[in-house]
C-alpha cells in the first residue's frame, strides 16, 4: 500500500472506515506491510500532521454530525469511538 500514490487516501479511508473500533499504528502498519514508525512518518510527510491528531480530529467531526441530526450526547460518544 505504501507504494500507492494514494498513500494519504488511503490511509484517511483506513481511519475513517474503522472509527467505531479501536485503532492502532501497529495493526494499521501491518494492515499497510511497512513497520509503525514508518507508517507514522509517512503520514506526518503527507498530511502534516500526526495520525493521532487526524484520528481525534475524526471523532470529533463523527460525534457531531449526529448530534446536528438530534441524537442524545451518549449515542453520538459511543458511535463516534
């Protein structure tokens, strides 16, 4: 994966598709075949900011989304991870 030049598109889908769950560098970077620090260089490289920021960055905007649409604080926390 880490050879795509969608490395950052993918990466971003990788997160985004698994919010719900627990997210780890180490499963992620086995998931891509390149070892956690690697992984964590490359996407500092390519968004600009560390995975951790971006990750806490989704579950923000993941728990807000349904409380726009009036869902109880405690479904939008427990959807969002």
């Amino acid at each position: 994966m880490t050879r795509s030049p969608n490395f950052l598109q993918d990466a971003h889908q990788y997160l985004y598709d698994r919010l719900g769950t627990e997210i780890s560098a180490a499963r992620m970077a086995v998931d891509f075949g390149i070892s956690p620090h690697h992984l964590s260089h490359l996407f500092r490289l390519h968004s600009g900011i560390a995975m951790r920021e971006y990750l806490a960055g989704l579950r923000i905007e993941a728990s807000l989304l349904p409380l726009i649409d009036g869902k109880p604080v405690i479904w939008a926390q427990q959807e969002a991870g």
